[in-house]
C-alpha cells in the first residue's frame, strides 16, 4: 500500500524514477534518451523505461467583452474552473 501512494504521489512506478524538468520538450526528449542509455549500461538496471511525453493539445482565448455581453458570456463564463 505503501508503494502504491508514493506511485501515485510521484507519477512513477519504478523503484527508481529520474524526472527532468525544462521548459524544451524537444530537449527534454533528447536528455531522456541519453541518460536512459548511460543507465542501461549499470550492473543490475533491469526493465529500464523512458516514458514518452505527448504534447496535450492547449488554446488561449481573448475575451472581447463587449461582443460576449450581447450573448450574454462574461468573462467568469470562460474562466478555467478549478
């Protein structure tokens, strides 16, 4: 049970996961790959897995108040509820 809540807390399942943090994906990509095979290469590294990252699709919208008024949508209409 233990395992399983530090699984989800962390997002990873090994008993040894490695994150990367950056703003470049493509970067990011590319230094996974590196140290995935540097650490392939360590006596006793078993079932080694980098998980690929899938970009999620995102829009930003501009509100023009005025033209939403006239249908009724204000601006805490289109605001991302949390």
């Amino acid at each position: 049970m233990k395992e399983r809540i530090k699984e989800v807390l962390s997002g990873g399942s090994g008993a040894i996961v490695v994150r990367l943090f950056g703003p470049n994906l493509d970067t990011l990509r590319q230094k996974a790959a590196e140290i995935g095979a540097v650490m392939s290469n360590v006596a006793g590294v078993t079932n080694l897995q980098v998980e690929p990252q899938v970009e999620v699709p995102q829009i930003e919208i501009q509100l023009r108040r005025e033209a939403a008024l006239r249908f009724g949508v204000t601006a805490g209409d289109v605001r991302p509820q949390p």
